[in-house]
C-alpha cells in the first residue's frame, strides 16, 4: 500500500464568515505565504520519510485550497521533491483548455523526470461559476477533455480536433510527456456513471469526502464493470482520502483534536479539520447524488468517533491507525491513502514524520 500526502493550502488566518465565495475582506498576503511555505514544506518532509505520492488539487473562489491552478505548485514542488510522485488530484478539465492541460502536464512530466500522475476532475458543482461553464454539461465536457488530451499525448503527427465543446485547426504539443503512452490518469468515481466510464477507459479511480460504506460500494461497481470489458483493476488504482493525525497515544490523539475544535473560531485550517467536510458535502459542492450528499453529510456530523467507523478520519496512535488502515485496505481495495494533516503547526510535522517512519512500513504489504 501506498501513501501520498494532500497538503491542501488551507488559509493560515481566520476568514469571515461567509460560505462560498469567500470574500478577501480579512486576507493577509503575509499569511498566504506563509501558508505556501507551509505546504512546501510539509512536501519536502513527506518526501524525506518515505511517502509515495505528494498531492495537489484545483479549486477556486475559497481559502480551504487556494490552488486555482495546481500546475503552478506542482512546478514548485518538482524542484523540492526528489524521490515521490507528484500527483495533480487534479484538473478540472470541463472548466479548463483541454490542450493547454495537455501542454502543462507534459511539461511537469518532464521537470519531474517522470513522477507526474494526471487526475482528471469534473469539479465541484459550484466552480464551474469560475469560468461561466454550464454545469450541465460537466460529464460531456469531462468525457471530451479526457479523450482530447490523451490524444494529445499520444498522436505523433499534428492533428485537428472538431468536438462538441472544443475545436482547434492543429495540435501538436511540445514537450511530451517522459512515461508512454502516458502518465497514469486518475478520475473521481463515487457515482456508477464514473466508475463505468473509469472501467471502460482504464483509468484509475479516487475517492474524497465519502464514507466507508459508500466507497466501498462504489469500488465494488468500478470493479465488476471493468471485468465486463476484460480487465482487473489494481489496487494502486484506487485512491482514498482521508484526514489523519497520529500522536503517541489514543488519548493524546483525541486531546489535540479537542484543542483544535477549542481553537476552530480563530483559524481556517483548524475549523476545516472539525466540520466544514460537513457543510460542503451538504451543500453539493462534492456528488451528484443528493441522498448519497445526505448520507455524506450525516457521517459528518457523528462526531470524532463516528468518523473514525465511518474511516472519514484515521486518528490515534500508531498500531491503531494501522488497523483502520487495514479496514480500509481490506473493504474498498484502495491501494493508495491520500492523507491529509487534520492539524496544522507542530502537530503535523509530528503526524507526518509519525506516520512515514511507523506506519508506512507496517502497511507495506498490503494489496503487494
């Protein structure tokens, strides 16, 4: 099994309270770098202690991920990670110019010798008002991006392309991406449509802001439609993310997240670690299903130990998040966890180093 480290950018200082968009009345330019560097370095240790994947992803209009454009820290982190991949989970290509997505990993391909992985995102409901893109067009989009791009990748000669959303005369790309044909694709697949078009398609599937039961659900579907067109996904092609903190002990585990729920009213990053989830999932910033959102959402509001049974939260000492791991290995067949530090400050860096130098060794052999 292995394990990528999310490090979502989450605003360093309090926000005001509003929901999304989130005005800048209470931004600090000072804080926003400090949160970058933050992330970078919480990137360099993940990469020092042995985890697999480094992750970043796209959203807009919010201080919870202040990645509009991941390919931009993903350069970044090309020069400070040397030995993990880096993972864009991911573009949201329906939003996006398909060959300019198609130019850009390439070129993070290349500086990182290799070590890109492409999710392809539909994105969230509600960003698709970041570029005035019709939300109900966002599976057509996604599905003609995805073709557009992988072409892009692969055809040698140029090549015009006349879709239903996009139209060139000519497209070439320079550079190319290093792996042939390609850097692995990744989409998100909570609803049966996108595990089916995952399972045809072969592409790998993620999951985020779900529950135990409903991922492992899903999974189960990507899996018996790929056998349908012939072929028996992996687990590393199948991406889980959940928050995580470890500590020495249970109850220490327990008493940092109460201190944190304490301090929640003063910081961003502390308040999105207790609930927001929550909120988004009810709002339908995540899913298209709304009683699958409902059933998210509920989860969500069970408490700390309600989220651990739900395996929303890997949280405690060592051995005990290596059994819920374990859990979480053994009912969805994720390969790789997409972890992402439930605290911020000393506490993460305590969490990461924990979790590289005793638990990733220890889960290993899972799914080898």
């Amino acid at each position: 099994m292995k394990a990528a480290l999310f490090s979502p950018c989450t605003y360093a200082g309090p926000t005001a309270p509003s929901g999304w968009p989130t005005p800048v009345t209470v931004y600090s330019s000072d804080l926003s770098r400090q949160t970058f560097e933050t992330a970078i370095e919480h990137s360099r240790l993940a990469d020092q202690v042995g985890f697999d994947w480094i992750t970043v992803a796209e959203h807009h209009f919010g201080p919870f991920c202040m990645t509009p454009n991941p390919m931009v820290l993903a350069g970044a982190l090309t020069q400070v990670v040397k030995r993990a991949k880096i993972a864009l989970l991911g573009a949201d290509i329906p939003i996006l110019n398909p060959v300019r997505v198609a130019e850009e990993f390439a070129m993070l391909d290349l500086l990182s010798g290799g070590r890109l992985v492409a999710g392809m995102l539909r994105g969230t409901p509600n960003e698709y008002i970041t570029y005035n893109v019709n939300p109900r067009e966002s599976r057509r989009r996604f599905e003609e991006a995805l073709q557009l791009i992988r072409m892009a990748w692969t055809e040698p000669e140029p090549f015009g392309w006349q879709g239903r959303y996009w139209q060139y005369k000519t497209v070439s790309i320079w550079p190319r991406p290093i792996q042939q044909p390609h850097p692995p694709i990744y989409m998100s697949g909570s609803s049966p449509e996108s595990g089916e078009f995952a399972a045809k398609n072969r592409i790998g599937l993620g999951f985020a802001v779900t529950t135990l039961a409903l991922a492992t659900k899903a999974s189960s579907h990507y899996r018996s439609q790929a056998a349908l067109v012939g072929w028996t996904p992996r687990p590393d092609d199948i991406i889980y993310r959940v928050p995580f903190h470890v500590a020495a002990s249970d109850d220490q585990a327990m008493e940092d997240l109460a201190a944190a729920a304490a301090a929640s009213s003063r910081s961003f990053s502390l308040a999105l670690s207790q609930g927001a989830e929550a909120a988004i999932a009810e709002a339908g910033y995540y899913g298209r299903d709304d009683a699958q959102r409902g059933r998210v959402a509920a989860a969500f509001s069970g408490g700390i130990r309600g989220r651990i049974e739900n395996a929303q939260l890997l949280l405690g000492a060592p051995q005990t998040v290596i059994g819920q791991i374990r859990r979480i290995h053994a009912e969805v067949g994720a390969g790789v966890l997409d972890l992402v530090p439930a605290l911020g400050g000393d506490k993460a860096i305590a969490s990461i180093e924990q979790f590289g130098t005793r638990i990733l060794p220890a889960v290993r052999e899972l799914g080898a």
